[in-house]
C-alpha cells in the first residue's frame, strides 16, 4: 500500500513538473487584416512580447502599423 502511494505521488511530481519544462516560444504572428480602419469593443486580451495586455488583437495590429518593429502575441489571455 505504501509502496503504491510513494509511486502515484512520484509519478504526480513528475507529470507536473514536465508542463514547465518547455522552452518559452517568443511569440506569435498578430492576424492583421490590412482594410481595418477600426477595432471593435469586444474584450479578448492578448499579451504582446512588450509586456503590455492588449484589448484585442485588432488592438495590436493597430499598434503595429504605428511601430518600427512588430509585437507579437507572447500569448492569449492578459500578462
């Protein structure tokens, strides 16, 4: 019983620890429509890789046509 017990909870640490064990992905690509002139209210918020939780995605492309450099979409869901 105990012999069990030690190799259930074993096997728990290892599978929750191999979740962190991935490497980090920098980011993802906004989906940008070109024709956008405005974004909607919807509240969908992407993290960018700048560290700042945008709106939407729509948000971020519209941040994007005013930089140099694209943000990408470090994952969905705030920072």
């Amino acid at each position: 019983m105990k012999v069990t017990a030690l190799f259930l909870l074993s096997a728990l640490a290892l599978l929750s620890l191999s979740g962190n064990a991935r490497a980090e992905v920098p980011g993802t690509q906004a989906k940008c429509n070109s024709e956008v002139n405005g974004c909607t209210r919807i509240y969908n918020p992407v993290c960018g890789t700048d560290g700042y939780t945008y709106p939407n995605e729509c948000e971020l492309c519209r941040e994007n046509k005013r930089r140099e450099f694209p943000v990408l979409i470090k994952k969905y869901g705030p920072c």
